[in-house]
C-alpha cells in the first residue's frame, strides 16, 4: 500500500512541476523589455495565435491581443429558392473554452457586444479555409468601437479555429426557409500599442 501511495505522490508532484512550467512558459517575454520600467508583455500577446498556412490573416505590426473570447453559436442561412445565403451569425461568448463565464454576444453586423458595455463592428478583410468541413477563418478590421469595455479600442478581429458552420448541403423546401447551423470558434481582438 505504500508503494501504491509513494508512486501516486510521485506522479502528482511531477504533474504539479509540469503544469507550473506550462503556465509560466505562456507568461515569458520575447526578449528585454524595450524600455526601463515597461512592463512586461507575455509571449502570448505578441504571438496572437498559430496561423499555419493562413498568413494572409496576420494583424499588421503595432496591435497586440487585448481580448479572446470562444464562441458557441449559430450561424444562419436563408434558402433562396437556388441556393442558401447567409444571413447573420448568432453566439455566445465566452471567457473559456468550456463554455463558463459568459462575456457577450456575437450578432449581424458582424457584431461583438460585451455584457460590460463595448462594442465592436468588424469588415471582413482577408479569409482563409485550413479546414473544408468549416466555415473560414477571418481577418477583419474594426470599422466602430464604442463604449467601456473588453471590446473598447478594438482594431483588428481574428476568427479562428472553426468548427462547423458551412450552409446545409441539401436543398431548402421552401423559398425564405431558415437553416441555423451550429459552430464554435475563437476570436481574437486587437488593439494598437
């Protein structure tokens, strides 16, 4: 039994040391601070996110990540009578991947609202699609940003990560049918230095 003990302490403190070096790694500085008495800005801020081969989406120089946010909606599509248009995104935005604490809404426009008051609308710029079987990653550039708030300031907008999304392969049955396709994504907000 206390061989049994010994190994799962073992383990748990190995966990414990890795887990740290994980969270310290995303919080290092790429290179000295450029000024004395600057503060220190985490790797993760400068990097954004890996883009693959998507390089066209890269947020001009001088923007850093001021909000992340995971979405989990709908996006919608109207039948034609020839084909499904797209009509407006509809989602939920969170502070984390597993869906806790809601941060805002994502609506037409495109649109992102915090429940804190700011407000951002975005013009899509560049696209890329690193995955068939989802709607395409976005650059978009900020075209208002109003009010206080996660959203406030607000330059650039990258969509990410997409899950789902594409317009229904099938015929709609009727002319103005709705079709509100499930999807999630990150989407990452700039702001200028």
């Amino acid at each position: 039994m206390q061989t049994i003990i010994r190994q799962w302490l073992g383990r748990a403190l190995g966990m414990s040391v890795a887990v740290a070096a994980l969270g310290c790694a995303g919080d290092s500085p790429i290179g000295p601070n450029p000024r004395p008495g600057a503060p220190v800005t985490p790797a993760a801020e400068i990097r954004g996110v890996d883009l693959g081969s998507c390089t066209q989406l890269q947020v001009e120089e001088g923007n850093r990540i001021s909000a992340r946010t995971y979405a989990v909606g709908v996006q919608i599509y109207r039948w034609d009578g020839a084909a499904w248009v797209f009509v407006a995104p509809s989602a939920t935005l969170y502070e984390g991947p597993e869906s806790q604490g809601s941060v805002g809404t994502h609506y037409a426009g495109p649109t992102w609202e915090s429940v804190s008051g700011s407000k951002v609308v975005g013009a899509v710029q560049q696209r890329c699609t690193p995955d068939a079987s989802a709607i395409p990653w976005l650059l978009l550039g900020a075209v208002s940003s109003d009010g206080p708030g996660i959203f406030r300031g607000t330059t650039f907008i990258q969509r990410v990560h997409t899950v789902g999304g594409l317009a229904p392969s099938q015929p709609g049955s009727r002319i103005g049918e709705l079709a509100n396709v499930p999807y999630t994504t990150t989407y990452l907000f700039y702001r200028g230095r």
